[in-house]
C-alpha cells in the first residue's frame, strides 16, 4: 500500500511538471486529493492493514497528500509569474512616445460677443431672461401690436411650424412673455436664436442672433433709451463713439427709430466698412406701444418703457471685419480659431 502510494505520488508530480495551464493544475487537486480523489481509493483499504501498519500508512498519506498539494500551489505560482512576465513583455510602455495632441474647443465668436454685450448690460443693472425659439403667433406677432396684413407675417418670410407656432422671428416674444409672467419694474435682456424665410447669402442667414432689451416701470423715458444705448455702445465700440437716432416704424414701438453709430473705423470720416457713410446701423428701439403694454396687462397710463433689439451676427461681423455671416456657421475651424 505504501508502494502505491509512492507510485500515486510521482505519476503526480510528473503529470503537474507537464502542466502549461492554471486551470488543468488546479483541476489535478481534485483528481489527486478531492474525496473522491485517487489517494482517498487507496485509504479505502485501510480498513485491510494491521494495528501496527496503519500509522505508518497514515503519515505516508498525509506525506504524499503534502507533497502533492505543495506541488501544485507550486506549480500555480509559476504558471502565474510566466503569464504575469508575457502581459509585461506585452504592454510595454514607450515613454518616449508623443503624446496625441489634446484640442481644446473655444467660444463661437458670436457667443464671445453675446458674452460681451451681455457683460455690459448686467453692469447696467440689467438680467437676462430667454424665451423659446418655437414661439406662440401670438407672441411673436398679435400681441406685438403687428397688423394682421404685416408683411412679417407671411409664409414667404417666416417659418410656420403650424397655425399657431412657428420659429421666432425676433426675439421681441420674450419682452411679452417678460411682462406677462414677470413683476414691474423690468429690466431685462435676452439674446438667442431668430429664424427668417431668407435665401442665404453675404448678409442673410436664415438662422441669425439678436440680443433684445427691454425697461418698464414709472416714468421711464425716451431720454433714458438714448443715455442707455449711448453708454453701450461707448462700451462695446470705444468712448468715442457717438450715436444717431432716425424715425422709423416698428408695430411694437411709438415712437420708433432705428440707430446708427459712428464707424469705429475711420470714427465718422467715411471708409470702406461703412462704405463712405461714417455712420453704421446698429439696432432698431423706441417706446413700448401703449397696445403692447395693454396686451401684456400693463396700464400705459400708470407705466411707460423702452425697447431695444440688435442683429447680433452683423455686431460680430463689424467688430472682427467679417465680410460674409455664412463664415459664422459654416465650422471651419480654420476661421474660427481666428476669434
Ligand atoms: N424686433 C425688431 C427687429 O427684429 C427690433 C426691435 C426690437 C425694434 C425692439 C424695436 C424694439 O427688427
């Protein structure tokens, strides 16, 4: 018995020596020393030996279970080490390598200057407020005291989601929506997104920017339009810079004007941005219509305010001398990481 037992245990040692893989190695535990293992048949027929040859037989097992155990944590250990050598050998790591070059995006220059127009105004005292750019008729065009035959309104120059939604067109909507939902007094920007039914081209883009301003409360005047737009464009275009009110006409304004400023170029001479003009159109203003305020639940008799709206693509495009708007959102990072 002894005999098979040392036999058991160098046909064990010979089969693990052999062994390539982790798992076959641990597999052998079982067939050697699990209870239904080889060693534990041979213990079976311990019951045949005498008193005195038991022990003995007994101390072989457990030599040769050992011996066997040990074997295959042995062999485990190394079969570890290779592949942990190979995975090395594998991945290594050249440090010399250059490294992939890392783009960090930048502002759109038309974010930069919504940036800056808006920095200007909260220095004013002014907050932000944004609306949709899906907007109600109403909004955009009933309650802004718009004709029912305005031109504005027609298919060919907006886009119609439906009877009663469409894309704004201005970002007038967000003075209604203002002083519906909002307490007096207001004071208030809101640039975004406005959509016309316009053909692209060098000026037009049927997706564009506006930045809109509105002031309502007690006594507000016309005076205080002009003090403030004068102060902003001090700001944004330089100290020098002077301003020009001409009469126009706007539904939602009365009176209205549009507002020219010097050319920040030539500062009134006449060169080529303004085309020999000295002057340059900025953004349409006036005095929010009576109509509008009623529309909105205000009463013009106790409250008065002003209104102003600019194309903020035109203001980029003054300012960074960018002679066609398709450049602003065609993404060629070529230009635009000239901002
Ligand atoms: N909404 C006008 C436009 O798109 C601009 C404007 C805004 C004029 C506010 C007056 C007051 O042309």
């Amino acid at each position: 018995m002894q005999e098979k037992l040392l036999n058991l245990q160098q046909e064990a040692l010979s089969e693990i020596k052999d062994m390539q893989d982790i798992e076959q190695v641990e597999s052998l535990r079982v067939k050697y020393l699990g209870k239904k293992g080889e060693i534990t048949s041979i213990l079976k027929e311990m019951g045949k030996l005498s008193a005195e040859e038991r022990p003995v037989i007994g101390k072989v097992a457990n030599e040769v279970r050992e011996a066997i155990d040990t074997a295959i944590s042995t062999k485990k250990d190394e079969l570890k080490n290779i592949e942990k050598q190979r995975k090395l050998a594998e991945e290594v790591l050249d440090v010399t390598m250059p490294a992939k070059e890392f783009k960090v995006g930048k502002k759109h220059p038309i974010s930069q200057i919504i940036d800056e127009v808006s920095e200007i105004f909260i220095g004013m005292g002014f907050s932000i407020a944004e609306g949709p750019e899906v907007e109600t008729v109403g909004n955009n065009f009933d309650a802004l005291n718009a004709p029912k035959d305005h031109p504005s309104r027609d298919m060919s120059d907006t886009f119609y989601i439906n009877d009663e939604l469409l894309l704004r067109t201005q970002t007038s909507p967000v003075q209604v929506r203002t002083m519906k939902n909002e307490e007096l007094p207001i004071k208030i920007i809101s640039p975004g997104r406005c959509f016309r039914f316009d053909a692209p081209d060098a000026t037009h883009s049927p997706m564009f920017h506006q930045i809109e301003g509105l002031v309502v409360g007690k006594d507000v005047t016309m005076a205080q339009l002009k003090g403030t737009l004068d102060m902003f464009v001090k700001k944004l275009f330089g100290e020098h810079t002077k301003t020009k009110f001409r009469p126009h006409n706007f539904p939602f304004t009365e009176p209205s004007a549009e507002v020219d400023v010097t050319c920040f170029k030539c500062q009134g001479a006449g060169c080529q941005m303004c085309k020999g003009e000295g002057w340059i159109e900025i953004l349409g203003a006036g005095m929010v219509h009576p109509n509008v305020l009623r529309n909105c639940g205000i009463d013009p008799e106790v409250y008065s305010g002003f209104a102003f709206g600019m194309g903020l693509d035109r203001i980029t495009m003054l300012k960074y001398e960018i002679d066609d708007i398709r450049l602003l959102f065609e993404n060629d990072m070529r230009f635009l990481n000239q901002f």
